[in-house]
C-alpha cells in the first residue's frame, strides 16, 4: 500500500505501518505496539471498539518530528 492508497479519515496501526514503509521507517506491529505502550508514539485520537485509530496528520506530524538516527540531541 502506497501512502495515495491510504484513507483519508482514520489509520489503523496497519496503516500507520504502511505509511512508515513508504517514507522509508518499516517498523513491526510488535514495534510499533510498543512505541504505543511507552508513550513513544502519539496516543490513538479514536478507539473503534478496542481498535486504536489516527488521524493521518497526527501520525505525519509525529513522523516529522522524529529525532533520526545519528542526530544529537542538544
């Protein structure tokens, strides 16, 4: 799945994931699970019954601000 193949409202985590993958960050699902859990990533904006959503932004916005690898952090 291409990030132009992603919806427009909500992101599950295999969302998410797929849109990791096209800007080049694969990550698991236990991975991101845990991101999730440590309060690493940003907290779902919707439950669906005990599915986790996002809206698009929230995890573009994130991804954006992401210190990367071999970065300092002063």
């Amino acid at each position: 799945m291409t990030s132009s193949e992603l919806p427009t409202d909500w992101w599950t985590t295999e969302h998410v994931r797929a849109y990791l993958a096209s800007v080049g960050v694969p990550i698991s699902r236990a991975t991101w699970a845990s991101y999730v859990s440590r309060g690493q990533a940003p907290a779902p904006d919707r439950m669906f019954g005990r599915s986790p959503a996002w809206r698009p932004k929230t995890i573009q916005q994130w991804q954006a601000s992401r210190p990367r690898r071999g970065t300092s952090v002063d």
